[in-house]
C-alpha cells in the first residue's frame, strides 16, 4: 500500500515559521489545538499490551482517542499544505 508522510512535507513547507515542526506544536500554531489528556505516544505499546494481557477494554480507548485526533489533524494539514502550496 503507499504511503505518504505528511510530517516530511509539513518540515520541508513550515520550518521557518514554527519553532519545531512536531505534530502538536504544528496542530497548536496553526489549527489552535491543544489536545487535552492525550494519552503520549510512547505510553501506546504498553497501554496496549495491558488490553491484550487483560483482556480489558479500557487502556485501548485512549489509544483510540489519540488516533482519532492524529486523523483529524492530518486532513487538516493537507488542506492547509494544499492551499499554502497553491
């Protein structure tokens, strides 16, 4: 399947504006997002490997959550990358 890294493309187009180019630095400056009780990425593995050791749904759904606002925030970036682009 292809795949297409909007952040390599957001670093090339943005870097001069943005103090660094991290994904919700980039939400922040330019959407006025600031996600709240975000689960960090590097909490995911393990949240995840309780769900599967417990069979518990609960530590899957601020994965679920954390993914939903990745979507949302990346169709957003493509808009303005379209548009900033053209």
């Amino acid at each position: 399947m292809a795949h297409i890294d909007l952040m390599y493309f957001a670093k090339n187009l943005w870097k001069d504006e943005l103090p660094n180019c991290k994904l919700q630095t980039i939400e922040r400056e330019f959407f006025g997002i600031e996600r709240e009780d975000d689960v960090p990425g590097q909490y995911i593995p393990g949240y995840y490997d309780t769900y599967l050791s417990k069979n518990n749904i609960g530590p899957i759904v601020p994965i679920i959550e954390h993914n939903r606002q990745d979507i949302v925030s990346l169709a957003s970036f493509l808009e303005k990358m379209y548009k900033d682009v053209n």
